[in-house]
C-alpha cells in the first residue's frame, strides 16, 4: 500500500511536493485556506526571477548554492510540466541586466565588487560582464539611448509564476490528487486521520508553529505591480540600482512586466502605498519611457515567509509532521533544492542534498525533543 500525505497549504512549496509525491504513486491530499489561483499565496505576487548571482550580494553561499541547482532542475521541470499538462509555463535564461543611474555610480561599484567576489568563492557563478556603450546597446537596445554602461549577469533566469501554478494544478488534477480549497487546517486537526505524513508548507500562515522555536517566523513586506507595456522592449529582468532597494522589472510573455519589489520589516497587507507605487514606476520609466503609456493591471501586496536568520529549514518536530518554511525572497529560486531535500529526507531521514546545501533540518529525536542532523 503507498504512502498517504497530507500537504497544508497550496502555494509554491505545497505544489512542488505534492506534484513530486503524486508522481512517485503515493496518496495525496491538499489542505489550502485559499481558491485554485493563490490568491493568498507569496507565489502569486512573486516576479518568479531565477537569479542566483544577483541574490548572492544579499544572500548566504548555501542560498546561491540551492539557487544553481535550481535554474538547471527548473527547465527539466518546467520541460516535463509543458509536455503533461495543456497550460505552457514561460521560462527564460537569458541573463539579468543590472542597470544604474550616474548619482548612484558608487554603489553599482561596490555590488559589482561584491559579486565578483563571491565568483572567486564559487566558480559554479559564472562571472558578471562589465557593459561599455556598444555591449549594452547590443544586448538591450532599447535602453541603450538612457544607459551608457551596465553588468551582464550571464546564465540567470526566470519563470511566470502564475503559468506555473496553474499548470501545477493541472498536473494534481491528472495525478488524482484529493484539492481541499477554502479550508484552513493546522496540523493538530489531521491526527488520527491517517495519514502517513503531514507536509505543512503554509508559509508564513504558519507562524504559530514556529513562533515558540529558535527560529521564528515572520514576513517581509513586498509590493509589485504588474503593467501591460507594448512600447517597453526588454528581453531579460533588468535590476535598477537604488538607494533603498534594488528594483528590478520582469518581463514576461505578451508584453506584460512585473515591477518590484519594497522590501519592508513589517507585516501589513494592505495594498500598496502611494510612495511605493511612485518609486517602483518612476524607476520603471527612468530605465524605459515607453512605461509612460502602459496600463496598470494589478498592484499586489505579499508577505515573504522569512525565518529569524533569513534561511529556509526543515523541521520534523514529531514522527509524522515536516515543516518546510523560510523560503524568504528566493523561493523561486531554491524550491526545487528544497523539495528534492525534502523527498530524500521523506524516504531515509538522511539527505546528501542537506548537507551539500547546509540546509537546516533539525529532527524529532524519539529520545529528546530536537537533534540537528545537517
Ligand atoms: C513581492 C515578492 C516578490 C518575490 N519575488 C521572488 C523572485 O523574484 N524570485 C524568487 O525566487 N522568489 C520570490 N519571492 C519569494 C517567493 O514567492 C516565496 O519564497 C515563496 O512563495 C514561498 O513559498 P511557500 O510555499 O513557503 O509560501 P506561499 O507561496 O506563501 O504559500 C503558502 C500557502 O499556504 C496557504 N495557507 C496558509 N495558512 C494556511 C492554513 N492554515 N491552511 C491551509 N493553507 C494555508 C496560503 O494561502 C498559501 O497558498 C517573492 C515574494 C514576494 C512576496
């Protein structure tokens, strides 16, 4: 008899392993608060960029380590998605422009040397490309009129977020995966309902399990908004150095971007402020003038699900229960290193991927509470 798993939430991790787990044959059933579109997921409102160089300037060498994984797991996953299901999921590498006005010269110095270095630490990254006038109006013409100078961030990549779940969904579907939507559940409230495992991926709609831990969970405030920009041109994420936060701009297919992101300790969702929605399109404009005569679609807010120490984790607090969590501002980019850690974990408690990747895992110990064992 296969396994039977229970998985708590259907945002970006949820899918991701109830996908893998449907597929290897065993049993499984979704618990998620929200509809079929995410609509209270950080999945649905992420620009879904694939970017491990660019985030190793913010990041640990383990994320950026997880992030290489990713991009190479991602177009085979994403490959095997499009073949199973009717919905196409977009996925690019062509790189990432980083881009900066004159006043903010020395900072773009300062991250160049930042990534630079953390090249020379891992030889995986490959090395940023320095762009003089005649590069960068080859690679992204139609900048080339504002900028005079830019860093090429070779091999980076990104995908469409919503495509993804959608087709992820399809995919359940097909695979005879029991969807339980508009129910909120925690993982008491399964016990004795027998199920061989619960997989609680609520992201930070699981704070209280986390909040009495070492590691407590929080959310970070990210506001992004989405425009219909037949005028703009851009053929790769294009990341703008800015005092406050970096800003980048997402194009995905059909002329649509997704600007972001605020970057903001708190966790309030109401919907965008007017000071982030000004900063986030005048520097949209200042890259293109043809944001001037795009459409507004949608302006969004989310929380990133963020442990104490910014670092996701796996957590076994009891035979039974796996928590996956602390997917932070890249879980785009780590999910698929978190999930197939995960599965590893599911079938021997032992993970190679763990250790290559220092993710935190910490174990029930049947005769202590907690034993970290990666
Ligand atoms: C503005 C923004 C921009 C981002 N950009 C990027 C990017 O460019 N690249 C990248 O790699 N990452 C990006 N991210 C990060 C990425 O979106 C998150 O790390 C990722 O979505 C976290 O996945 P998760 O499954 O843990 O949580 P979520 O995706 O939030 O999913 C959690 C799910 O659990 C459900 N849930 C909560 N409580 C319950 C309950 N009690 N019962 C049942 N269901 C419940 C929720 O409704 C939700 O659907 C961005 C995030 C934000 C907010």
């Amino acid at each position: 008899m296969s396994l039977s798993y229970a998985i708590l939430g259907a945002g970006l991790m949820g899918r991701m392993m109830a996908y893998t787990l449907a597929q290897s044959g065993a049993r499984v059933t979704v618990f998620e608060r929200s509809g079929p579109d995410a609509e209270q997921s950080a999945a649905r409102v992420a620009a879904s960029m694939l970017a491990p160089l660019a985030e190793s300037a913010i990041t640990e060498p383990s994320v950026v380590r997880m992030g290489l994984y990713g991009l190479d797991r991602w177009k085979g996953l994403i490959e095997q998605l499009n073949r199973e299901v009717k919905q196409q999921t977009f996925f690019a590498q062509n790189g990432t422009l980083v881009l900066w006005h004159r006043l903010d010269t020395a900072q773009a110095q300062r991250f160049a040397e930042h990534l630079e270095r953390n090249v020379r630490m891992n030889p995986a990254l490959s090395s940023p490309w320095h762009l003089d006038d005649k590069a960068l109006a080859e690679l992204e013409p139609s900048v080339a009129d504002r900028f005079h100078q830019g860093l090429f961030l070779p091999r980076e990549g990104q995908l469409d977020n919503r495509q993804l779940l959608t087709a992820l969904l399809q995919a359940l579907e097909q695979l005879d995966v029991v969807l339980h939507w508009h129910t909120a559940c925690e993982p008491n409230d399964l016990e004795g309902q027998g199920f061989d495992w619960v997989i609680d991926c609520r992201g930070l709609g699981a704070r209280s399990s986390w909040s009495n831990t070492h590691n407590p969970l929080r959310g970070v405030r990210g506001e992004v908004i989405r425009v219909h920009a037949p005028e703009v041109k851009l053929q790769r994420p294009t990341r703008l150095i800015h005092p406050r936060y970096p800003i980048y701009i997402a194009p995905k297919e059909n002329d649509l971007y997704v600007i972001g992101a605020t970057e903001i300790e708190s966790e309030d969702l109401s919907p965008v402020s007017v000071r982030s929605s000004m900063e986030l399109l005048s520097a949209a404009y200042s890259v293109h003038s043809g944001f001037a005569e795009a459409r507004i679609l949608e302006s969004a807010t989310q929380c990133r699900p963020t442990l104490k120490n910014n670092l996701p984790e796996i957590c076994v607090p009891r035979a039974g229960l796996m928590q996956i969590n602390g997917l932070y501002r890249h879980g785009y980019l780590i999910a698929p290193a978190m999930m197939d850690t995960a599965q590893q974990l599911l079938l021997g408690q032992v993970s190679p991927l763990a250790q290559r990747f220092d993710i935190q895992v910490h174990h029930h110990d049947f005769r202590n509470s907690f034993a970290s064992c990666a």
